[in-house]
C-alpha cells in the first residue's frame, strides 16, 4: 500500500485507535464490576465502579468525537464554503 491518501490514512488510525481504546474500557469495566460483584457490596453507597466508568466514559466520548467527527480539515473547508455563501 505505497499509494496511500494520506489524510485516508490518518482518519483509519485514529478509527482504529478508538476502537481498541473502546475494547479496553469494555474489558476493563466488566472486570470492575464483576469485582464489585465478588467483594461484597454492601456497604450502602453508590457501587465503586460507577466512577471509573463515567471518568473514563468521558475521555472515550472525546476519543469518538476525535475519531469520527473531528477531522479539523474537512471542518475547516466546510467553514470556509459557509462563509463564501454567506458572502455572496
């Protein structure tokens, strides 16, 4: 693959980037939450692995957005062709 677009390139990287990183937080917050399962969970607050999950939810949420809405290029040329319009 020598001929390869590289602005294609760059967006399949960070696809696939995100889509590891969203492996992990699956993995990883079952394993939380089997564990809370196991450890006895009595003691009356919210459950532990709550907080992971949101605070690490956050960063996959910016993840996506990067991955699949954040191509600051096409944003960039979409901007300018609004503004030529808007100038006409």
């Amino acid at each position: 693959m020598e001929n390869k677009d590289e602005q294609l390139w760059k967006i399949a990287v960070k696809r696939a980037a995100f889509k590891r990183h969203l492996g992990v937080y699956l993995i990883m917050n079952a394993f939380f939450w089997l564990l809370w399962l196991w450890s006895g969970h009595d003691y009356g607050g919210p459950p532990w692995p709550i907080w992971p999950m949101l605070g690490w939810g956050i960063g996959i949420a910016f993840n996506y957005f990067e991955a699949y809405h954040g191509d600051k290029q096409t944003v960039a040329e979409k901007e300018y062709e609004k503004l030529m319009r808007d100038k006409k």
